[in-house]
C-alpha cells in the first residue's frame, strides 16, 4: 500500500504542494491555521505516506494548542493524493498518529471535522471548547489518550506559547 515515515525536513515542499492539490485556495484563512501560524509542528507526529515509487501519497501534521491551561494536539491538515483516495490511507495514517502521541504521552487531541468521519476513530464532539471563528461548534471534536484527559477542559483555544512547541 504505501510506507509512513516521519516526515522529513527535505519533505516540506512535496506535502505542501499535496495540501494545495487537495484544498481548496484559501486554505490558510481558516481558524485552525491562525493556531498554527508561528508555531512548529510535533514533528513527532507529522507523517507522510510514500507509494512503491517513492511519491508523496498522504501527509498528515499535528499542532500544540493550548485550551485555558491545558496542552492537547491539534491535528490536521491531512491529505490523500487524489489517486491514492479510497484506499484507506488516511485512516491508516491518523490510526499511527494517534499510537504515536499515546506512546509519547500526549493526554489529548482535538481537530475540526465531520463527526461520522472521525467518530470511527474515537474523535467525539467537544462541548465547550472553543475554537477561533469563523469555526462551526459541531466539527470541533476530541479524543482522551488517557482516561479522563477532558475532563474539566474547556475554553478557547489558543496558540501554544513557542517555548511550549520547541
């Protein structure tokens, strides 16, 4: 099917061109890409799917965000080249980011997205957790990695301080 790996710093122009095939233009005027902006990734957990033929198949980052005083990952963007689509790619790629930050002891994840997509993979809706408008309440959806992580969370969400993302 396809090889994910972490992705590598030489990696970035080849994923970045996969998001603009797969999203419309625009894409970075959206809420989640105002709590990315000036903050590194978990490099930990942005991966990148390769076919047989070394070519970018998917690609999947994920973010620090803070909700009142509380760490959790923001994930997303995620991408299928359009050929590669309908294999279950995607699916495979959040099932490994999802292992991964558990491994590394992340207590929760959040993204913005359709419910009865992301609902096979435990992401349920977040009930006062607040993302920046223009966002629909109803796609902001979390998963606990451990027992209990949102339990008591709630509030805006907000960029990760740059020390807290290093």
């Amino acid at each position: 099917m396809a090889e994910i790996a972490r992705e590598q710093p030489g990696d970035h122009h080849e994923v970045e061109a996969l998001y603009d095939l797969c999203f419309a233009p625009g894409r970075e005027a959206l809420s989640s890409y105002r709590l990315r902006d000036g903050v590194p990734p978990e490099a930990d957990l942005c991966l990148v799917a390769r076919g047989r033929g070394g070519e970018t198949a998917g690609a999947i980052r994920t973010w620090p965000v803070r909700i009142g005083d509380a760490a959790a990952l923001l994930l997303g963007p995620i991408a299928v080249h359009p050929t590669r689509q309908g294999e279950g790619l995607g699916g495979l790629m959040i099932f490994e980011v999802l292992e991964r930050a558990r491994a590394l002891g992340h207590p929760r994840m959040m993204l913005v997205g359709d419910a009865p997509y992301y609902g096979r993979f435990g992401f349920a809706r977040l009930d006062g957790v607040i993302m920046p408008p223009p966002t629909n309440p109803e796609r902001v959806l979390g998963i606990a990695l451990r027992e209990g992580a949102w339990d008591g969370i709630g509030g805006e969400v907000t960029r990760a301080p740059r020390e807290e993302a290093d």
